[in-house]
C-alpha cells in the first residue's frame, strides 16, 4: 500500500502556501491528508496524530507555520517519520523568525526546512522520500528533472540565437 503524506499547518491563513505542496502531492498521484494543528494552542492533537501517523499509513509529514513555528519540531519530536518544515512569510520579520525556528532543532530531532513559502520544494521532498520505495514514483519524477533540463536547454538556445543577431 502506498505511503500517504500529511501536510499539517499551524494555521489556516498557511492554506494559501500549502496548496502548492498538497496539488503537487495529487499531481504525482499521492493520497494527501490535511490539517490544522498548533504546536501551542493544541499541542496534545498535534503530538498525537504524530504519534499514530506510521501505523496510520503516512510516510511523511509536511509542517508549515509562521512566527514562532515550533510545529515540525513537535510532531517531529513524537515520531520517527520524517518532517519537512515549511516557514510561513508572516508580517512579522518576513518569515525569518519561522525559518530559524524550523530549522535550529537540537540535536535528535531532525526536521528537514525548506525555503520561507517553499511549498513545492516540500512536496518534491516528500516524493523523492517516497520514491525510495516506489519504482513508479521514481520514473515520475526522473521524467520531472528530465522536462526541466530541456526546458532551460531551449531558453539557453533563445538566448543564443538571440546574442547571435545582436
């Protein structure tokens, strides 16, 4: 059975950001579950669905939040699955505050942090995760590196036909 992912977010204004991760998610065919938890205001939830996510069948869990943003840390504290942290850009330092609370975790309970809003890049984490144990997951993806190569190769052949009649 297929590994699902879990993207938890520490608030519902972080839906707008992780949108991005959860239609990528889809997008490669990966059951996707959602929902918001806070490290502080329901921190008994939040540890106890990390707690219970193996035997629940996911194979990795997506944090994203703002400001202080503890929330990858607590689930990652209450499980052995991996965690990527997504810091949320809030009016407050410009997402700098969560960056660093993401991704400054003590030794023992790792949380792979991705940039501020970077959404996307967590979802592609969390497939190349996956991947290691799904040979069709795998393929998807090589194919995504191999578009994006001969994307930037034709941009480079724009601009050298472009320097060229210069």
């Amino acid at each position: 059975m297929a590994k699902k992912v879990a993207v938890i977010m520490g608030s519902d204004s972080d839906f707008a950001v992780v949108s991005a991760a959860i239609k990528r998610l889809k997008t490669y065919g990966v059951a996707v579950e959602v929902h918001v938890m806070s490290a502080h205001r329901t921190p008994h939830q939040a540890s106890e669905f990390a707690e219970n996510a193996k035997k629940d069948g996911f194979g990795v869990i997506i944090a994203a939040a703002g400001k202080a943003a503890h929330l990858a840390g607590v689930l990652a504290a209450h499980t052995t699955l991996p965690v990527i942290g997504i810091p949320i850009k809030c009016s407050t330092l410009s997402g700098l505050d969560a960056l660093l609370s993401t991704v400054q975790m003590p030794s023992g309970i790792p949380v792979a942090t991705v940039a501020i809003d970077g959404a996307d890049n967590a979802a592609l984490l969390a497939l190349q995760i996956l991947a290691l144990s799904d040979d069709g997951l795998a393929e998807k993806l090589e194919t995504m590196k191999k578009n994006m190569a001969e994307e930037v190769m034709k941009k480079d052949e724009a601009i050298q036909a472009a320097i060229s009649s210069l």
